[in-house]
C-alpha cells in the first residue's frame, strides 16, 4: 500500500526499489475488511507463503483443519474469549459459533455478549438448526425444575416470545457497525410457528457448538467427511457412466 501511494517523481518500480518497507503487519480481521472475504484469506496465506512463514500450529486457520486437530481446538478455544473477531483464528468461520464451556457466542465472526437466559435460550435452537423446537421443550429447558402445571398454565409462557425479541436484540446491539447484514436477516433469524415452537433460521453447516467435551466436535467432523466422501464418489460415478 505504501509503495502504491509513492508520489510520481519517486519513479516507477524496478528491480533494485526495496519493496520490504511497504510490507504493514494486518490481522486478517481487519484486512477482511478492506476486500471480500474470500479474497482476504487468499491474500493473507500468499502473503504467508513468500516470507516463508513456517507452517505449524498457527492462526488463522482453515476450520476443516481445526476440527481435524484436537490440540489446534483446544488452543482456539483458550484464545476465543479474548478476540474481537474469529476472522482471527479461523479462515473461514461459520455464520453461528457457540461455546458451551464458556459460554461464548459469536454472530458473523463477533463476539456478542449475552445474557445467561438468552445464552441458554438460543444454544437449545442452535442444535437443531432448520428445525422447529416445541414451546413445551423451550420452557422446561428454561426454567427445569418448576412446578407441574397443566395445560398451558404456565406461569412464564409469555415470556418465551419475550425473550427470542431480547435475543435479537441482544445481537443487533453486540453487531453494530461491526457487521454488515442483509435486510430483513435480523428479523428472519428465529422463526416462529404460531402457538408451537421456533426455529433458528440457518443451514446446519452454518452453525458450529463447541460442546463440553470434543466428542460432539468430531462427530460433525465425521459427518463433514462422510459427505465428501459421498460426494466424490457420486461425481466419479456419474463421469464413468458418461464416458461409458
């Protein structure tokens, strides 16, 4: 960028101009922010690979990679409560993190602070994206251990749909001129099925739980290759019957 801004006398660029001044240490939070994500993340690893940055346990780092290695996890998850954003230890974050242990919530990459009821409120929806939960579960998952009422008796049904307003706005308030989202995203993020249940409103693979223990971690992993697997087979499988 330095060498860009050189005015026009300073003379164009050649072999004996010593470009190492113009080199500017960027986390890649921030240079995410200058260029498409994507665009960022390849930058950033070419950047890597000509000053000969040695390969190990670093960050960012791919988030296949990091569920491949169980020691990678654990140094993630120590530095998660301590970022301003997973663009800072992983490449390519999902939509929706959230870990159990800690109690760490990040929307787009940002740490959002919640309050303990939202926390459990949202971590229930979360693990199963794309999938209606009862208000029945909502409320026992909430509030276990209260008296038995029947019916719809409930002395805090009404706040169930209280609190999902409280979540959003919890976020939006935790993402405020941090992230950019779509219209009408915020809105659509829980979706609700009138007197029934709600349903957080996000593809599977967008949504990652670090649970208490890695075992939930490697389990999704093994699906994530499982699909791939599946996935290669089929394209193999259709190219020979084409050929044939």
């Amino acid at each position: 960028m330095r060498y860009w801004n050189r005015g026009v006398n300073d003379g164009l660029y050649d072999g004996d101009v010593d470009l190492s001044g113009i080199v500017v240490e960027l986390p890649l939070s921030k240079l995410a922010r200058l260029l498409p994500q994507r665009f960022a993340v390849r930058l950033y690893n070419l950047v890597r690979k000509l000053f000969e940055i040695p390969e190990g346990p670093c960050f960012p780092c791919s988030l296949a990679d990091l569920l491949r290695n169980r020691s990678l996890l654990s140094m993630l998850r120590a530095k998660l409560a301590h970022v301003n954003n997973l663009l800072e230890l992983i490449a390519d974050p999902p939509a929706i993190l959230i870990d159990e242990r800690q109690k760490l919530f990040f929307y787009r990459g940002v740490p959002v602070m919640l309050r303990p009821v939202s926390f459990s409120y949202l971590f229930l929806l979360a693990q199963t994206p794309r999938e209606f939960v009862m208000r029945e579960e909502i409320y026992s998952h909430l509030w276990p251990g209260e008296m038995d009422f029947e019916g719809t008796n409930k002395p805090y049904e009404g706040q169930i749909s209280d609190h999902k307003r409280k979540i959003i706005a919890e976020i939006r308030k935790g993402i405020l001129g941090r992230v950019e989202v779509r219209e009408g995203e915020m809105e659509s993020l829980i979706a609700t099925r009138h007197k029934m249940g709600y349903m957080l409103n996000f593809a599977r693979e967008n949504v990652l739980i670090l649970r208490k223990g890695d075992f939930p971690v490697i389990a999704l992993l093994l699906l994530l290759e499982f699909d791939r697997f599946f996935s290669d087979w089929l394209f193999e499988f259709q190219e020979a019957i084409f050929l044939w």
